[in-house]
C-alpha cells in the first residue's frame, strides 16, 4: 500500500509564500518523477512542476522564477517552493509520483491540498 500525502496548504495574501510538501511511505523500491499538479475551480488539472530521481526540474511557464520543486530522496518526499503568490493561483494542489514497487512503475496521487490566495 502506498500513500502520497501532501501538506502545506493554506490561505496567503497576494505576493505571500507557501511551501507543499508530500512524503510518500510504503514499500516503496524506488521513486522516478515527482510532480505537483494544481486544479483551479471549473479548469482543467495542469502541471505546475516536476523533478526527476536526478534533480533536474521542469515548470510550467507561469511559475519560472517563482517556485521552486525539490526533492529528498531519502525521505521519499518532494517540495514545492511556491513564491509571490497571485489569486489566480488559487487551486487544489496535488502530489503525483511515479513509484516502482517491483518491476513496473505505477502512477500515484495524493489527496490534495488547498491553497487560497488572496488580492
């Protein structure tokens, strides 16, 4: 059984910062890609940024400059930096990983985390 759980959100003024965090646990073989996806109300889930096993990163175009994802591999867990915060970057944030348990990697989700921010 593996879990992604993520922490770290929560309400911040317009140009605040917040960091994500998501620990997977479980028997867990290795880890590959590590992503964070957010979901604004009525869009489409997009991807804000990713990291593989490593360290080298990809961001969607909106945040460069502003967030910044990384991860420690020994604590099976990946960050989100997240700074100058605009509202419309309001949205549920969720952890994604591409975890091998065995032979074949699987893809994981966590539950989500909300962020609000606010103008």
């Amino acid at each position: 059984q593996v879990q992604l759980v993520e922490s770290g959100g929560g309400f911040v003024h317009a140009g605040g910062s917040l960091i994500l965090s998501c620990a997977a646990s479980g028997t867990i073989f290795s880890i590959n890609t590590m992503c964070w996806y957010r979901q604004a109300p009525g869009k489409q889930r997009e991807l804000v940024a990713e990291i593989n096993r490593g360290g080298i990163t990809n961001y969607v175009d909106s945040v460069k400059g502003r967030f910044n994802i990384s991860r420690d591999n020994a604590k099976n867990t990946v960050y989100l930096q997240m700074n100058s915060l605009e509202p419309e970057e309001t949205a549920d944030y969720y952890c994604n990983a591409e975890i091998r348990l065995g032979n074949v990697p699987l893809n994981y989700w966590g539950q989500g985390t909300q962020v609000t921010v606010s103008s």
